[in-house]
C-alpha cells in the first residue's frame, strides 16, 4: 500500500476513488468505469506534476525521508554486480549503518560506501537508522585505502541524517573518525563519486562524501544540521523547522547554485518511490559518466582536482 505525505492529500484522494472504483468492477458491482477510471487516473497525474513542480524545501525534506525512498542496499542490488561486503574496523567491531565492499559497477571493479538506514523496523534498528558509529567510519577508511592499493575507484551513496551522537560513540571517538574518514576522502588517488540518494546530514555525511564529484537527487536534501536541529538552536523550538528548512539552502537546486554539488539527477515525479528502476537508471548514467571523465587523469590529477574543488566552495574572487 502506497504512504502518502500530508501535502499529497489532493493526490491521496483521487487515487483512492480510483481504488474503490476498481474492487467495485472487480466485483461486478459496477458497470464500465473504465471512462471515468481514466479520467481520474488523468486528474491524479496531472494534481501530481502541480505539487512537485512547486515543494518547498520542508516538503523536500519530506520526500527525502519518505519511507518508501529506495535506500543504500537497493542501489547496491541494482547497480553493483558480485557485490562482496566487508565488516569491522579491526579495532572495536562492526557497523551495520555503513554498507562497504567491492563489486563491479557496469564491468568495472569498484569499491562502494553508504549508509544504510533500513527499510522495515528490524533493519532500522540493526542499522541504527543510519547513523554511524566510529568504527563505521573506520571501517569506511579501511575500504578507500584498499580502494586506493588496488587502483579502484570509490562510489559513495549517502543518505543518513548525522553521525550517531550517543555517549559511546563519543567515547570511542566520533569526532576523531568522521575527521579520519573525511581526511582518507581526500587523499585518494583514485577517482571518488558520491551521490545523495535521501538525506545527507552533516559530518556523518561529509566523512565520506568528499569526493570529485558530488551528486544529489532531486528532492535530496543536504545541510550541516537537520532543519529540526537548527530550530531547536535558533528559535529554541523544533516546529519552526520549515522555517529554518527554507533559510538554510538544503535541497539540491540551492546547493548546485551555491557550488557546493556538482549535479542534480532527476527523479520521476513523485519522488524516486514512485519509480525506482528509473531513479537506479539515472544515477547509473550519471556516475558512469563521472568516472569515465575522472578514469582519464592520473593519481595527482585525481587529488589535485578534489582539493581545488573543496578549497573553492564558498569563495567570491
């Protein structure tokens, strides 16, 4: 059963006449509804293309986080053939928020990265909602430095609102590991791709999505703190985040404006739920793109170009 958001209601509506007209042919309750079936399916398209035209930036945010939002693993599944995870840090243990291994992208041998928030109650939770711990961090440097040994190119797909801020996790050195990761980012001789597939939120984001080429969906959202977050600082009251939502630039068309990503893959309207094949598709292309241009510079090259590109956001001479 399709999950509606609050700001889809006209769209809700509609679709359910056209449900219950249908179990009422099925049943032969009805006589041709065929017509008036189309018609409605027409309206329901078209109240659709009118909502997605116009989201704010709170109604992104939402989109991002829709339950029904295709996550890291189904990426995975879609895109990387003989995908191999690997687990643990080789110091504390493993972190089932970061999914990291090595498969081949359209018949090239990559490493991948992202986190994975879980699509159900017990994967949410053996995921921690995507929010990584240290070791997840280090586990993440572990796969680019032997992404780096072997010459393979980093995909990362990020989607998780931060880093896990829990006691343990600071005690076994969150801020430490995000810096380790983010550092190992930059380091890499080997062209690095990250895609904003959901949500992309803050250090827990950046740690490994410091690359070349920085991509988001188009109803992605990318900040330094949830909007949420920013209104219980600000305002000191969290219901005020569509407020702080639209001042904080956080969907991909402001951050594209602003430099700070490199593209926008577009997704079918509705949101990458309503047609996920097509969303898998078009990330795809967009990544081979990006490696096929990157495959053809060398090691300092590669670097070279991440630093500048990192060093320019934000400048006006």
């Amino acid at each position: 059963m399709r999950s509606y958001l609050e700001f889809e209601k006209p769209v809700a509506d509609l679709e359910g006449q056209i449900q219950e007209l249908r179990a009422l042919s099925d049943k032969g309750e009805a006589v041709d509804v065929h017509e008036e079936i189309g018609k409605l399916e027409a309206k329901a398209a078209q109240a659709l293309i009118d909502l997605y035209q116009k989201l704010t930036p709170w109604q992104k945010t939402q989109v991002a986080r829709h339950v029904d939002r295709p996550h890291c693993v189904d990426y995975v599944k879609a895109l990387i053939e003989d995908f191999t995870p690997l687990a643990g840090d080789r110091v504390f243990g493993e972190d089932a928020a970061i999914v990291a291994g090595f498969g081949r992208f359209r018949g090239q041998s990559v490493a991948v990265l992202g986190n994975e928030k879980g699509s159900d109650t017990a994967t949410r939770l053996k995921h921690n909602f995507g929010m990584a711990k240290p070791e997840g961090y280090r586990k993440a440097v572990r796969i680019m430095e032997m992404a780096d040994r072997f010459g393979l190119p980093v995909l990362s797909l990020v989607d998780t609102a931060g880093a896990y801020p829990g006691i343990g996790a600071e005690e076994r050195g969150q801020a430490e590991a995000i810096a380790s990761s983010t550092n190992a980012c930059l380091a890499l001789g080997v062209p690095n791709v990250a895609v904003v597939i959901g949500e992309g939120g803050s250090g827990g984001a950046i740690a490994i999505a410091t690359a070349n080429r920085v991509y988001m969906l188009e109803h992605a959202i990318y900040s330094v703190i949830s909007p949420e977050g920013a209104a219980s600082i600000l305002w000191r009251d969290s219901t005020k985040a569509q407020d702080a939502a639209t001042g904080m630039k956080i969907t991909a068309q402001d951050l594209l404006r602003l430099k700070v990503i490199d593209g926008i893959i577009p997704e079918p309207v509705g949101g990458a739920h309503r047609n996920a094949e097509a969303v898998f598709q078009a990330a795809g292309d967009t990544i081979a793109a990006a490696l096929a241009e990157l495959g053809q510079m060398g090691s300092d090259e590669v670097r070279r170009a991440r630093h500048d590109k990192f060093l320019a956001i934000g400048r006006t001479l």
